[in-house]
C-alpha cells in the first residue's frame, strides 16, 4: 500500500508520543511517501523543541539517527497545483504540498493534523484514520 505521510506522523513517531505505536501499525508493510519539504518540516520542528527547550541536542542526534532508517519517497510536487490548493482550502504551503502529493500520487494521508484532514478530505484525499 503507497501512503502519503506528514511532518505530525514523523515527529510523533521519532520523539515517542502516545500515538507512536498505533502510526507505526498502520505504517507497517506500506511505501512511504512525502513531499519534499516534509524533510526541511522536521528539521524546523527538531529546531523548535530545541528552542522552547523540550528536546536536547543528544535527543536530537537519536531523533536524525532514527529518522535516516525510515524509508520514505521524497516526491516533489507541481508547485502551481499546490499553491492552487492553497489559495482554494486557506493553507500554507507545506500543507497544500502534502495534500497534492497524496492526489497525485493517488493514495491516502495519514496525519494528526486536524486541519490538514480537514482540508484533505475537502480536497477528494482518502485519509487513513489513526484509529483504523
């Protein structure tokens, strides 16, 4: 099963929150995809847990270590399709790239981000629950 994934999916898996086991269930046996960006999202996410001092650089060097040995497809997607996304469903970038990349790539979404589902399944993307 090909399956679209996001920054929320990522983050939670690497840094152990409560939905951490049940994502990795889902994920299991699938070919991960993302857009791009979606690795540049989790440096910045990394950063702010840094900032706000809920993360250390130790942390961080496991969390990168760990995330190398995910196998994801980076994919890009058509910057104007996104942006289109974007204006229509009041997204910001990075969320409208997630969301073109699991049209074009005809598969579902998996994420925590409400909104994000929200616009996803406004948009005609299957999302795969987290409780399924």
């Amino acid at each position: 099963m090909d399956l679209v994934i996001d920054t929320s999916v990522l983050i939670a898996v690497l840094t152990s929150k409560p939905e951490r086991a049940i994502l990795v269930k889902q994920t299991r046996g699938a070919n991960l995809m993302a857009p791009a960006p979606v690795h540049w999202e989790v440096g910045n996410a990394l950063a702010a847990m840094l900032k706000r001092h809920r993360i250390q650089r130790r942390q961080v060097r496991q969390v990168l270590k760990a995330y190398g040995q995910i196998p994801i497809r980076y994919v890009d997607v058509d910057l104007g399709a996104a942006l289109e996304l974007a204006a229509e469903h009041g997204l910001y970038a990075y969320d409208a790239y997630v969301i073109a990349c699991a049209r074009r790539q005809r598969c579902s979404l998996l994420s925590l981000d409400q909104s994000l589902i929200r616009a996803a399944t406004a948009a005609g993307v299957s999302i795969l629950g987290v409780n399924e």
